[in-house]
C-alpha cells in the first residue's frame, strides 16, 4: 500500500508539474487591475469586463442562506487564476488579505462565509474613497484547475451620467456663460469612459454648429485627498476632455484647458451630495 501511495504522489505531482510548465500566466487581452485594489501576487487575469452594471452583494443571512443586495454603478468584473500550485493561497487567506486591505482605507467587512467542505467561501466589502462609495465581492474558487482561481466584483456606485445635447449645452452658456457637466471618471483617473465620450461628442457638435464659440474647459474636485493631487487630477481631466474634442475635429486655437482642484466648490464639501456637486468639468464662454 505504502508504494501505491507513493506511485500515486510522484504521478500527481508529475501531471501537476506538467500542468504548471503549460500555465499561461499573461493577462487576458484589455485587461487590468481595478486601481482600488491589486491582485494578491503570483496570480494573471483570464476574464474581464467592465461597463455601467448592475451586481449582487451578499449583505447578511436568512435561514441560513445569504441575503443579497442589488447595488447599481460602474462594475468592474474580474478573475484572477493563480500562477502555481505551490504558491496560490489557501481561500481563508485570500478573504483576509483583501478584508484587511479595505479596512486600511477606512472601509469595512459587511458579509463573511468562511470556507468549508469545497466551498471558498464568501465576502462582501464597502468602502467610501474618492466621493463614491464602493461595493466589492470576492469569491475564492477552489475547484478550478490547474490552479485555484478567484472573482473580484467591484461597483463604484454613481447615479448614470445623463448626456446633455448639443442645443441644451448652447442655451445655457448663451444664458449664463459657463455649464457645469457631471463627467464620470473612474477613482483617481483622467481617461474618458465611455458616457464621457457621449458628452464630448455633443460638445464637438455644438462646437461645430457655432463656429465663433471659443472655450475654456475647467476642472474641479472635492476636498477628499491632498489638495496638489487634487489640483493635478483636476488639470489632467480637463485637458483629457479638450483633447478629444481636439481629436474630433476642433481646432485647439477654440480652446484652453485648466484645473482648480478644490479650489472653488460649488457646494458644502461635508456631505456626498455637496462632494458629488464639487467634481464636475465645467465648460465657460470666452
């Protein structure tokens, strides 16, 4: 019996190490981290897709079952498989390291299920950085092969951005000489998503139908954060946004691009609905 065993522990290992050797460990194509959390190490991405999104969070049980809730925002959806056997962290592990990595940031644990008999257990997340408030779930995976896999779902929660025309845009810097637009950017980012492109194709279109219209484009923030990151955030959005109604055919004589940081709120800076109000792109009539 003994040898058995031991025939049968070299072949496992073999088909392991053979297993390993073909482990493709390059991120899936378009892939990336969500800048809020980090993958645990030694692991690559194999499935991700972000959009506007709805996602279920598990928020406490009923009869011995998880109650789940609905939370709406911009989802992020990504698996992670771990590079090597020997490496990959048991699913108790994993569930710590990422509770411990949100509770860092002032976040909090809302839901655990521990791992047992197969199942990788369960945890739901939420943390308020960056004037939104965000969802997170993680689920270990344990029969996946050859390694052991694991799923991020991230809801950074905002009300869907509402795409202003061309003609509402021109009423109001004709009536009050500047428009205050509610661009979405992901948390600490200046690149333009996709609703944010929506908008701007509306501003290349006013700009097109006005050819003597001339803009500034301004940036701000709320005062979460240090006010030079805030500053330099702020300068990067506008000029994202002036440099993609450059790309579209706008000439950038028509145009000048600045950021204010949390230099001049709109609103009191203590509550998230003043916060959401203060970061904004406005667009002022020169």
């Amino acid at each position: 019996m003994g040898i058995v065993r031991s025939c049968l522990h070299m072949l496992l290992w073999s088909v392991v190490g053979l297993s390993e050797a073909a482990l493709a460990t390059d991120d899936a194509a378009g892939s990336k981290d969500h800048p809020l959390l980090s993958r645990y190490p030694n692991s690559h991405i194999v499935e991700y897709e972000q959009n506007y999104n709805a996602a279920q969070f598990a928020t406490g049980t009923l009869n011995g079952l998880p109650q789940r809730q609905s939370v709406e925002g911009d989802a992020t959806q990504i698996r992670y498989y771990h590079n090597a056997v020997d490496s990959q962290p048991s699913p108790l592990q994993l569930l710590r390291n990422y509770q411990n990595a949100i509770k860092s940031i002032g976040g909090e644990v809302i839901y655990e299920r521990l791992p047992q008999d197969g199942d990788g257990g369960e945890t739901t997340l939420k943390v308020t950085t960056g004037g939104k408030e965000v969802w997170v779930r993680l689920e270990p995976e344990i029969f996946s092969a050859p390694t052991q896999s694991y799923k991020l779902v991230i809801v950074e929660v905002a009300a869907m951005q509402q795409v202003v025309s061309a003609n509402q845009l021109l009423d109001e810097l004709n009536r009050n000489g500047f428009i205050a637009l509610y661009i979405n950017f992901d948390i600490g980012k200046a690149e333009l998503k996709a609703d944010g492109q929506a908008t701007v194709a509306e501003i290349v279109s006013m700009l097109k139908a006005a050819p003597a219209l001339r803009l500034a484009i301004e940036g701000h923030t709320d005062s979460q954060g240090q006010a030079e990151a805030n500053k330099l955030l702020s300068e990067q959005r506008a000029q994202s946004v002036m440099s993609a109604i450059v790309i579209a055919g706008i000439e950038a004589q028509r145009l000048t691009a600045a950021g204010f940081g949390q230099e001049r709120p709109v609103a009191d800076n203590r509550s998230e609905e003043g916060r959401a109000k203060n970061r904004r792109v406005e667009l002022v009539k020169l």
